[in-house]
C-alpha cells in the first residue's frame, strides 16, 4: 500500500496509472477502474464497508485521509476531532487498499482555507436540515470533496448513506457540474440494536449508549406507519413523542422528505421517501435517516 503524503507524491503515484508498464505486476493488465473512498480517518467499520464495495467493483482501490478544516463551524471543535492514522493505515492495509492520499493542510489550502475559491452546493439542498445547523458544512464539504476529485481523478466514489444529505450534495454537485465521476451511495452499516456506525458513537458514555437506539426505532416507527397506510401527521408526532418522552435527547429535526430534493413531504406520504432525523444526547449529535421505497 502506498502512502502519499503531499499532493505531489498523489500526482506521482497517479501518473504511473498513465503509463502502466512503470508499476509492473502491481497494475492487473488492462485494468484501469479507480475507485475512491473520501474519509477524515478515525475509520470505523461504516468506513471499511466503503471500502470493500470499492474493492468488489475497481481494480484500484485508494483512501484519502483528510480532516477537512473548511466544513467544521465556529463552534464545532475541529482540534478535538479523532486523529488515528496508524491504526486506520493498518486497517486499510487489511482490506488491500492500494494507496493512501494523506495531504496537509498546507498542502490543500496552500493560501488558507478562507482564501479558496469555493463549491456552494444549491438551496435548498445546501441550507435545509443539516445545512440549517451547520450554515457552512456542504460548502466545505463539496469544495473538498471536486479538490480531491481532480487530484485523484477516480472511476467511482463512494459515500455512505448515513450522511444522506451529504451524498444528495454530492450527487447533484457531480451533475450540475458535469463530474466525469460515478458517484456510488453504500448502504449504513448498524449496531444490533439499530445504531447507525459513526465515529461519534465513542463520546456516547453507557447511559447515553443505551437510548441512542431510540433514533433509529422513531425513524423504523415512520417506515412501519406508511406501509400500514396511516396518516403521515399521527405517524410523524408519534415517532417525534418516542424521542423526546426519553427525556435525553434535545430533537434538532425529524422531517420526511424527498430522497433527491429533501423538500419536506407535504399531506401525506409519497413513495419513495426519506426520513431523517438529527438530535443532540448530552453534547453528542447523531444523525440517521431511513428512505423508505
Ligand atoms: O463524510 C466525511 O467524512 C467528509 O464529509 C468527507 C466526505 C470525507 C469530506 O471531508
């Protein structure tokens, strides 16, 4: 597995793919499918599931690990965000993960980062539900996200479902500005008791652990109420009451919305259909989601 750690040793690496016969047998012949699995590290096994689908369908397979200070808001804490490269390079070297893009700040925000020219995703997918909390997360997120697709210029990239607004983001980025990427959503891997992955989970102390689930079992009450035909308003202030009868939680939004747009469902359900939630437990904020078809 190789390691880039600048900008000009990624562009090294990814001019060998050019001119194939400089990396002998490591280049399957002919093979050329490059998938891309974009991270900032602290990798879980929501992660690793990226990665395998891209190992499933690319003949190469590369990670970036880059914790984008550009998507953070004032009062989110940057410095204190999970940093575990070594463990993550042994991980990924695990799933035989051909390269690692590893850049620093310096190197992708040469001038600084408010000194970039950037990517503002369109309203009302930029400024509704997460946007609305974190004003200027897509922003950094999509500016980040056509960076490290120029560099790595991949086949196919591949974001989790879990960040459902964040794959919408991307997907129409990727249209909008005609992309030569494929853009691949990857189902959320779970806990047993329903608790999407998130490398957020580990602030959850045992109390806190224990009625996280309460997320997913409101969104599995909305699911369960559409398909038995009840109305969207009974079924969505039930679902809301499971959260906040808890006590624990402070409910940010729970809204059902359209899987592409995210424009609130209006009356009643209309299939196929999202339904997203984000809510604060103690200082942690969890976000899940569940498209119903
Ligand atoms: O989902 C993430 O981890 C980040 O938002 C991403 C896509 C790597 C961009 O920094």
């Amino acid at each position: 597995m190789f390691v880039a750690h600048s900008i000009e040793e990624l562009v090294e690496w990814r001019t060998m793919l050019e001119t194939p016969w400089l990396l002998g047998p490591v280049l399957p012949a002919g093979a050329q499918r490059i998938g891309f699995v974009p991270t900032m590290g602290a990798l879980h096994d929501g992660h690793l599931e990226l990665v395998r689908w891209a190992r499933k369908d690319c003949d190469l397979v590369i990670v970036s690990i880059f914790v984008n200070p550009y998507q953070f808001g004032q009062n989110e804490d940057l410095d204190k965000y999970p940093r575990t490269f070594e463990k993550d390079l042994a991980l990924l070297e695990k799933e035989r993960v051909d390269c690692v893009f590893y850049p620093s700040e310096k190197d992708m925000y040469p001038r600084g980062r408010d000194a970039i020219t950037s990517v503002v995703p369109a309203s009302p997918l930029n400024d509704t539900l997460e946007g609305a909390f974190r004003p200027t997360f897509f922003r950094g997120v999509a500016t980040i996200v056509s960076k490290l697709f120029c560099l790595v210029q991949p086949h196919l990239a591949y974001f989790g479902e879990k960040d459902y607004q964040q794959l919408q983001v991307i997907k129409a980025m990727v249209k909008d500005l005609n992309m030569p990427v494929s853009v691949v959503g990857v189902p959320t891997i779970r806990e047993e008791d329903g608790l999407a992955l998130s490398s957020r989970n580990a602030y959850l102390d045992a109390e806190a652990r224990e009625i996280a689930p309460t997320l997913f079992e409101s969104l599995f009450h909305v699911m369960d109420a559409a398909r038995k035909n009840k109305p969207m308003s009974t079924a969505m202030a039930e679902a809301r009451a499971k959260i906040v009868d808890t006590g624990r939680f402070e409910l940010q939004y729970l809204t059902a919305a359209h899987p592409e747009t995210l424009a609130p469902l209006e009356g009643d359900f209309a299939r196929p259909f999202v339904v997203l939630v984000a809510a604060k437990l103690g200082e942690v904020r969890l976000i899940d989601n569940l498209v119903v078809r």
